[in-house]
C-alpha cells in the first residue's frame, strides 16, 4: 500500500462517493471555514486531482452516493443563521460533469449516514434543524422513481 496524494487544499464537512475507479468529493467547507462549492475527483489509477463542477448551491454535510452511473447529492446545510438545510436532491452525471435537480427530500437533513441497497439510498438519522438537532429517521429515495 501507499499513501494517496492528499486533498489539493483544506476541506472538512464534505462528503464522497466512488465510481468508476474515481473518488468524487462534493461541497463541505474550505479551508478558511466558509462554504465551498468546489468539487474533486480522485483518479486511483493515475493518483491524481481533476476539479468537477462545483455545486449549484452550499452543502455542508450532505450525504452522497452512487446508483448505476449516477451520483446523488442528498441533503446537507447550506447557512446557519438561519440554519437551512437543503430539501433538494441532486444527480451528478460524470459522463457529462452536470447537476439535475431531482424530487425533495420528505425531511431535509444533515450529516445523515447513509448505504445503497437495491438500487436505492437509505438515508439514516441526520440533524435538521441546527447543529443541536437530530432525527432518528430512515428515508429511502429511489432513483428510478
């Protein structure tokens, strides 16, 4: 094993998904703490960093993962006073390097775990309205619906 070549700058609160012998990393906060719209791809084979399309909107926290040869964007908050958090799905398209936005979330959240199970995303738990609240509910969005 050797180490992977690091982040090219300072990122925390982002979130990540693989595809295609790619790692994809979307929003989360810079290096100075301020949201960062920017968006990476790690290529494994060539142990290097392309940007993508950066985010239409702030998403600190948002959950993501990959269905078929999409990628989806689920949640994450984009301002904290006041606290908002963003309802919309997105689809990330690596072929085309595009957003689509998809249906809302019934429960906009943050920082939620979530797993692929059949073609479709579990979201678990994940905080709503402020950094101090939480949800102990089980979304699932399916992609083909």
């Amino acid at each position: 094993m050797r180490p992977l070549l690091p982040l090219p700058g300072a990122k925390c609160y982002h979130a990540a998904t693989w595809y295609d012998g790619a790692m994809y990393v979307f929003g989360g906060l810079g290096g100075n703490l301020r949201f960062d719209k920017s968006c990476l791809k790690y290529d494994a084979a060539t142990d290097s960093w392309t940007a993508i399309a950066g985010l239409p909107e702030n998403r600190g926290l948002p959950a993501v993962q990959t269905v078929g040869d999409k990628i989806y964007i689920i949640g994450g908050y984009s301002a904290t006073n006041p606290f908002t958090v963003q309802r919309p799905v997105l689809e990330y398209d690596p072929a085309t390097d595009t957003y689509t936005e998809k249906a809302d979330m019934l429960m906009p959240i943050f920082g939620a775990g979530s797993f692929v199970h059949n073609g479709r995303i579990w979201v678990l738990g994940g905080g709503t309205t402020a950094f101090s609240t939480s949800s102990n509910a089980i979304q699932i969005y399916d992609p083909a619906l």
